[in-house]
C-alpha cells in the first residue's frame, strides 16, 4: 500500500471505533433523530515527496432539511444522509484557519494521527451542538451570497419565518438578474488591467490560450469569469423550486 492508502485505512479504523460508517466519501455517525455528524478528508500527496496532507471537514447533516430540500428540487435520493452544512476542521478550531496534518512516508505517524484524532473528538463534536439547527444555519449562510441560500430559505420555514426565506430568494434574484457593467467589475481600474470573459459571449478557449491572455496581463491584473449564473440569466430549476416553496404551508 503506497502512503495515502495506509492513511484512509487508518482512518477507516479509528473513525469505526468511534461508531461511524463510510458512505461514498465521508463517514457519518447519528447524532439523533434527526442529526448526523459527517466527516470528510482531503488527502494531498503533491506538495512534497513522500509526504500527504490530510485535511478534514466536519459536517452537520439535517434530515428535514435536506427531505424538503429534495422534495423541492425533485431529487431522488435513497439516503439522505449528507452535510447540510460543513466547514473545514481547522475553522472551527481556536485557530480559525485552514489546518492540515502533515503524514511522512515510511515513519511512525501514531502522533499524528492521535493528535488529528484529538482535534476531530475536541472541537469537531463540538461544533455539533453549539447552537441549534435553525441558529447554525442562519450563521453558515450569512456570509455567503450564492451558495446555499436554499437550504437557508428552507431553514425559516422550518422555523416558522416562511416570509424570511422568501426575502432570501428575492434578494438573489434581484442580485442575479443585474448584469454588471464592464465599469462594475473594473471597479475604477484601467481596462488593459483587467480581463472581462463572459459566459457566452466569449470564443471558448483552451487552457493555453487563457494561460497566454493571463500572461500578457501587467503586474497587479487581474481576470474576470463571468458564469452565467452572474451573467443576469436565472436557471429555470431555480424558478421551480422557488415557486415550489411557495406553496408550502
């Protein structure tokens, strides 16, 4: 076994001690009735020779939220059992900042592997019950202007603020529906300075070719990709689930 695969079985092991089971690419343990910790690992194998940096994230799964977001989204899933929301170890730790673990290949790794393990038991169950589930996500998605915003919608209902969640969705259709100006992204920069790709409106390129246009750029540019998520276009899916939501009551 090379070392990434000595590390996930090591993992593997640890976290069934601790009474979690694997699906797909996180384990999970049930929390309560309608709770379940998640945790993932990334393994990095790249950086250095005969090194692999681990770094885990600690989720929080939601059976009712993520039920009704599935109904809303006309989803399918056998087991929903995934994060609802999930934030990076090292976030949630006293530092607040990106945390890897550093294994070394044909060494004694036990220390590191107890002291990831030491982090994971300390403040990863931790951040399970700090606040309650309404409050958690509130706070997950505050900060966040695209993504999850759904789950946050779903959030108020659940709380009985189904207006709440309705002001979410109309907040980001008003902000997707602007499409912003090549001034607007400049922001007050010279136009050599920045490079404005529109979705749709731009010749595809290879990586090459955006590797070049990159290059040619003068210290401090910048390029711009604009999707067409932020290109004033709304996904007719979006639509449906928000007229979806609704008719909840």
């Amino acid at each position: 076994m090379n070392l990434t695969q000595i590390i996930e079985k090591e993992i593997k092991e640890r976290l069934k001690k601790l009474g979690f089971k694997k699906k797909q690419y996180y384990f999970y343990k049930q929390w309560n009735e309608n709770t379940y910790l998640t945790i993932g690992f990334g393994i990095v194998s790249f950086k250095l020779p005969g090194h692999s940096y681990v770094s885990p994230t600690i989720g929080i799964c939601y059976i009712d939220v993520n039920r009704l977001y599935e109904k809303l989204s006309d989803r399918e899933v056998a087991n929903n059992i995934y994060p609802t929301v999930s934030e990076g170890l090292g976030y949630i730790m006293p530092e607040n900042t990106f945390k890897e673990w550093d294994f070394v290949e044909n060494q004694d790794n036990t220390s590191t592997y107890d002291d990831m393990f030491k982090a994971i038991t300390t403040y990863g169950f931790a951040y399970i019950i700090q606040k309650d589930r309404h409050d958690r996500i509130v706070d997950f998605f505050k900060t966040r202007e695209k993504a999850g915003h759904q789950i946050l919608s779903i959030s108020y209902f659940l709380n009985g603020e189904k207006e709440k969640g309705l002001q979410v969705f109309n907040d980001f259709l008003e902000r997707m529906s602007h499409r912003p100006t090549d001034e607007e992204i400049r922001r007050g920069k010279k136009p050599e300075d920045v490079i404005i790709l529109r979705a749709g409106e731009t010749t595809p390129m290879t990586g090459n070719e955006m590797e070049k246009m990159f290059n040619k750029l003068p210290s401090g540019g910048e390029m711009v990709i604009v999707g067409a998520g932020s290109n004033g276009q709304i996904d007719p899916e979006y639509l449906k689930f928000v007229e979806k939501y609704k008719l909840l009551s």
